[in-house]
C-alpha cells in the first residue's frame, strides 16, 4: 500500500532489534549504504518520535506523516476486517489497493 500511495522509489525493509540505539542506527545505514544511497540522500517517513531522532543523528531526513483519520485507516484495523471476511475494508483504503487486494 505505502508503494501505490507514496509512488516513486520506496525501500521498505524489517530490522531486528539491537541492544543499543546506535549498533541498530549502523544497521539502517549499512542498509542504505547497500542500496547504493548516502543516509542523507534518504528521506524516512515515520510518526515514532524514538525512531527519528535516532535516525536523524546518522544525517538521514525524517518526516512525520501524522496520522489522518486514525479510527478509521489504522493498518490494524483494515487487516483484522479482511481476515474476518468482513467487506467494510474497502471505504478505507485507496480504489488502487482494493483491485491488489481483490
């Protein structure tokens, strides 16, 4: 979903955790630094205030999204009602996602 709303070059990854904040920010910009980027050539977008100022001390550019309209498009939310079978789902995500989703 993030890749249909936001267009252009996304990279989303998972990283374990780490027993301190900078060994987990060295793992983010040797993550970047793979992909052929500088962590200032990258732009993150995220709302956990911990994650971006971790983030922002290793040189990379951290925007806060916020969150709009939370009750009804939190992600926890939209996937507990396709497990369901429940059809709701669909108000909440862009027409794009519903025709991936099916």
């Amino acid at each position: 979903m993030v890749r249909v709303v936001v267009g252009g070059e996304v990279m989303i990854v998972g990283i374990e955790d780490y027993q301190t904040d900078s060994e987990w920010a060295e793992k983010v910009v040797e993550i970047v630094e793979s992909e052929g980027c500088e962590p200032h050539e990258v732009v993150v977008v995220g709302n956990n205030s911990w994650t971006n100022e971790v983030l922002e001390e290793v040189g990379m550019q951290v925007l806060e999204s916020g969150l709009h309209n939370r009750d009804e498009l939190e992600g926890v939310k939209i996937r507990e009602m396709l497990r369901a079978g429940q059809t709701g789902w669909r108000e909440r995500v862009p027409e794009e996602m519903i025709e991936m989703i099916g």
